[in-house]
C-alpha cells in the first residue's frame, strides 16, 4: 500500500511540475491583414506540438470567425506533419505556422476578430485545450 501512495504522489509532482512549467508558455498567435485575406502566424514553444484541424487523438486546432458576426471564412490549412505521440499516430504542427484565412464578404471598415483553439502536447502528456482571440483593424 505504501509504494502505491509514493508512486501516486510521485505521478501527481510530476503532473503539478509539467503543468507549471507549460503555464508560462503558450501558443502566440499574431494576425495580418491585407484585403479580404488574414494572415494568421501560430508559434509553438520548442518541445511542443499541436494537433491538426482533422486529428482525432487530441483537440484539434480550429478557427473561427468572431467578427463581424455571421461571416463566413475560407481557411487553407498548411500540410501536417505525421508524429507518433504517446497515444499513437497523429498529424501535427510544430515551430512556427503560417495559416491564410479569406473571409468570404469581409467589411469595408471596422475589424475582423478570430479565435484560435489549440490544444499544446509533448511527449509525455497534453495541457488543457486554449483559446487566443485576435483582432485586426480593416482601413477603408
């Protein structure tokens, strides 16, 4: 019994430590616009990775538009790369991703908001799901 609660608490430090020391990284996303047309950059802290818009064995990055509401978003998606996590085969980004995203009527002035749900991994374990808002400024 007692070598089950050492290897419990043991498990649950090192959990608490990774947690910790993910805390203070996270994916930077940045946005340009030009047109009709957002340039989205995602940056993953070295060591990580996150899973692509199709995966199925983690949380899928995705995209949406916030504003203007109701607007429709062409979004081309960069290759994956395949990866063998803990949990098997996946497809995955990692460094630095560029993603163009088209809005289908964008407005004339205002702003375009996104956001941006990614979901960072290394090679032993997974941190909660995030969300990044970002929001441009459209010039007439």
């Amino acid at each position: 019994m007692r070598k089950h609660a050492i290897a419990l608490v043991a498990a649950a430090g090192l959990s608490l430590g990774l947690a910790a020391a993910a805390s203070a990284q996270s994916v930077t996303v940045t946005a340009a616009v030009s047109g009709s047309k957002v340039t989205l950059k995602l940056a993953i802290p070295a060591g990580y990775h996150i899973y692509g818009p199709t995966e199925k064995s983690g949380v899928p990055t995705a995209i949406a538009v916030k504003e203007p509401k109701g607007a429709k978003a062409l979004i081309a998606w960069p290759k994956t790369k395949p990866y063998q996590t803990f949990e098997g085969a996946a497809q995955i980004y990692a460094g630095v991703v560029t993603i163009p995203v088209t809005l289908k009527s964008p407005p004339k002035s205002g702003r375009i908001s996104l956001s941006v749900t990614t979901q960072m991994c290394n090679d032993r374990a997974c941190l909660p799901p995030a969300e990044a808002n970002v929001t441009v400024a459209i010039k007439p």
